[in-house]
C-alpha cells in the first residue's frame, strides 16, 4: 500500500494515512444508493478495516491472553469495531492454544454537535462500574481526537480501581493538541478530517456504511441540526 501514501508505524503506532491521501474514488465500491451525492470519498475500504481489526486481535491475544477481561464498548460509534474486534478475538482463542474470556459491557459518550466536538461531555451508562474492581479492562473506542473524551473516560474508569487498563482505538486524529497518552492498540493514524461509516455517524446518519469515508460539504448542510 506505499504506493497510496500509507505505510506503517509498527505495531503500537498502527497504520499511518498521510494528510494528502485523496482516498478511493466511489466508483470502486458499493454504498447505499441513498447516500449518493453525500460523499467525498472512501478513505479506508471495509476489507481493509477488517484485517487491521483481525491483527489488533491477535496483538491483544499475545499480551493478553489466557486473562480474563472486560470488554467496555465505548457508543455509539464503536460498536461496529467493538462486535468485530471481539468476533476476532473469540475466533483465535478457538483456534489457539491461548484464549481469553471476556465479558462485554458498554458506556454511551456524546461530545459531537455536527462534526464538531463540544465540551458538553456526557457518559451514560458507567454510573456505576464498580463490578470493574479488580478486573482487567480492555476500553474500545473508535476514534480518538484530541484524547480529552478519552481522558475523562480513563479517569472515571481508574476511580473503580481495576487491575489493569488497556485501550483500542480505531482511528486516532493527528490534532494539533493531541493527547500523550496513545491507544495501547491503534488501528491507524489519520488526518483531523471527519469520518463518517462503520457505525460513524454524522448526526446518526452515515452508521450504516461500511467503508469509512469523508462525507462533502453539501452533506454537512443537508443533515446539520
């Protein structure tokens, strides 16, 4: 894939998307007809994610495996990642001699009006989390920007006290104000531009794609709240 300006960071760096990648043009792939006009480009193909997906599975089986984790699926844009992060994972621990078990719960964070993000955090669904205590928590995100969504996560997760804590993050934003603190598991690194398909959404449309891509800016107008 060199010849498209993507290369690889190594494994905890993930795959590096240069700012000047154009994408793939719409004509190579099949997307619902009802998004036709709305999209820019295919930025990474779903068959692409899928096999990224399937070696961040086997990197968490070789540092994590034969412990006991829970999954915390972050909503609503990672689910998609999450179910296939998981399906990989149940998948080598069937064919491997290491395996893991896991039991998946999830938090639902809002910080998006539009395509920008807003200091108006809200965490559902991790009220309580006190069942953490002692446990060994893998966090599953789907894309990482700034890392201060993160952070407020990573802090209210600590105050329940488990074992360990690791984190997989899809997509993780070059940002001019970047968080240091890095997804223990990164998917690729790509350009601050906003990502829509495999469960991203844009005002909770988009969800139902399944490459990522970048929507226009007629889109942005059409379904802005």
């Amino acid at each position: 894939m060199a010849d498209i300006n993507i290369q690889s960071a190594g494994r905890s760096g993930g795959i590096v998307i240069a700012d000047d990648w154009p994408g793939y043009s719409l004509d190579l792939f099949s997307y619902p007809a009802h998004y036709s006009g709305d999209l820019q480009c295919v930025f990474i193909p779903h068959g692409v994610i899928m096999d990224r997906t399937e070696r961040l599975a086997r990197n968490i089986m070789d540092d994590l495996g034969d412990h006991d984790i829970v999954v915390l699926c972050v909503l609503k844009g990672g689910y998609q990642f999450c179910a296939d992060l998981v399906d990989k994972i149940k998948a080598l621990s069937c064919t491997s001699s290491r395996t893991i078990r896991m039991r998946v719960q999830f938090v639902h964070l809002k910080s998006y009006l539009n395509d920008q993000s807003t200091e108006d955090l809200h965490i559902v669904g991790a009220e309580d989390l006190s069942f953490l205590k002692g446990k060994n928590v893998l966090i599953v995100e789907a894309v990482i920007g700034t890392g201060k969504t993160m952070e407020t996560l990573l802090n209210h997760v600590e105050a329940f006290r488990p074992k360990m804590i690791k984190v997989a993050g899809l997509l993780v934003k070059r940002t001019p104000h970047n968080s240091k603190s890095l997804p223990d598991y990164i998917g690729f690194e790509i350009p601050n531009r906003f990502m829509v398909g495999y469960a991203l959404d844009y005002n909770e449309y988009f969800r139902d794609l399944n490459h990522i891509c970048v929507i226009n800016e007629s889109a942005k107008i059409k379904y802005k709240i």
